[in-house]
C-alpha cells in the first residue's frame, strides 16, 4: 500500500503556478497527486525501457491516471514485468461547478454538483484492462477527492451549458483512499448493508450508482475470484456470495483506519494553513 509522503495542502502548492487563470490547463490534478505520493522531482516523469512511468520509488512505479485506462494497456504490461505497480486514479466525491464566459472571461459561482462520486466508479476503467488485473504486482489507489471544475460557455442550448468542455478540475480537499492489493480488498469498495447473498441490484440501489456500474462490479469481482455465482436467482437477478473470507475482517479493518488516519490528516492541514484558490 503506498502513502502519500507530504500533505494534502503542500502538494497542491508546490505544483508550478502561473498567473490568471489560463495558466493552469488540464494537469492540474495530475500534477498535485503526483507531488502528493512522491514530492521529490528527481524520481517523477522516469524512463524505463523507452516508456515513461510517473513516479518511480521504493514503493516501485506509481501511475497516475486521471483519465482512461485506455492509456495503460501499452505500457502495464511491460511495467509488470520488472516491478511492482500501483494505479492511482482519482474520483471527484463531491464536485462545484463554475462556468467561464468565453467573451467576457468572467466566472460564475459555483454551484454542487448533484452527481457524488462512489468508488464504484472506477470499475468501467478496471473492465479495460480486465486482463491484468489478477497480476501479483498490479495495486489500484482510489482516491476520493473535493473538486472545482470550470466549465466553459461552449455548448449547446440557451445556456450554452449542454455538450460544453471542462476547461480544469482543482482539487480542494482529500477525503479518503482506498488500496486494491488483494483480492478481498476490493470488498471495500462494496456498500454497507450488502445481504448475503447479493445481485448487481443490490449494489446499484445501496451505492446509488447506474445499473452498468453494479454489473461491471459484479463482473470485475467474479473475474479476481472474490466472488462466485450461488446458483440461484431473484427476481431473474444472479445472486452472489463473498468466497475470500481469509482476512476479510482485518482489511475491513485496516482499511477503515486508513480512510480515517488520512481524512483527518489532510483536513488538519487545510485547516490549519487553508488553499488560495489562484481563481
């Protein structure tokens, strides 16, 4: 399990800054987690064998993706072959929304965002490298963040608000993180008050997350044999059961210690020395 080696705060600020607000582009989050995990430069934007890892550490090589996974199945393989991986992807927990007049510059308050990220929400980019997600040395770092987002005035409609282009997600705050290293930590993911059995139903009304996103959870979990098919149904749904119960309790555990040691940790900083948005 890899651990961020600086705060929440120190990250974002020692990200390059310029001024305005045209200064930041699109790697801004990028950026701040890649500060955040490893805060020495020295070992960010590595070359191995013609391909370049962000992070290369004693924690082994650190990928940040804050996009699609799309982009990792060229690269994973041959990282897999000479060290230990850990992918960090970074989901939005709750989101405000400013839009920016593409005439005028100005921005508008920001208004929360309706939609809250669930870690769920990682499973579609797992499915794409389905493949390899039983390797030994391949971790996943979900970390849920507080994000502005600036939208651009670009798109359809009266407002101009359908079909428009995200101009830079800032991270504001780290709220928890959640480590894949086995199999059954990947029942951390899944929501409270799960029965025993379950169907891809279950997941998607206690996680208040789209149907897709349970089916692929039940897919991915199936695939990495932490779960198996009880042969039977409800309501014409598949019920499922946990079958990696070794050590469960314990990763349920740790895991919950973890998500609170950072909450805490990361909070205190803000509070103690609060973000200047450069907006």
């Amino acid at each position: 399990m890899i651990v961020p080696k600086t705060t929440f705060d120190d990250a974002v600020t020692a990200r390059p800054l310029g001024v305005g607000i045209g200064s930041l582009g699109e790697k801004t989050l990028h950026a701040v987690l890649k500060n955040l995990y490893e805060p020495d430069v020295t070992k960010h934007e590595v070359e191995l064998g013609g391909r370049i890892a962000d992070i290369v550490n004693e924690n082994g090589i650190i990928e940040i993706q804050t996009r699609s996974f799309d982009r990792l199945r060229s690269k994973l393989p041959f990282f897999l072959e000479h060290n230990t991986v850990t992918v960090v992807y970074p989901i939005a927990k709750t989101k405000y929304v400013s839009w920016i007049d593409n005439e005028t510059y100005e921005i508008s308050n920001s208004r929360k965002s309706p939609k809250a990220g669930h870690p769920l929400h990682i499973m579609p980019e797992l499915y794409k490298i389905k493949h390899l997600l039983t390797h030994p040395s391949l971790r996943f770092c979900i970390v849920m963040l507080n994000i502005d987002e600036y939208r651009n005035l670009d798109g359809y409609g009266k407002d101009k608000k359908h079909f428009s282009t995200r101009f830079e997600f800032f991270p504001t705050a780290l709220c928890e993180q959640y480590c894949i290293d086995a199999p059954e930590d990947y029942f951390l993911l899944l929501p409270e008050g799960l029965p025993d059995p379950f169907t891809s139903t279950d997941i998607a009304k206690l996680a208040k997350v789209r149907s897709r996103i349970a089916s692929l959870t039940v897919n991915i979990l199936r695939h990495v044999g932490a779960i198996e098919s009880v042969g039977k149904k409800r309501q014409r749904r598949t019920l499922f059961k946990k079958i990696i119960l070794l050590h469960i309790y314990g990763a349920v555990a740790i895991g919950y210690s973890t998500v609170m040691f950072y909450y805490c940790a990361f909070n205190q900083a803000l509070q103690t020395a609060p973000l200047q948005n450069p907006f």
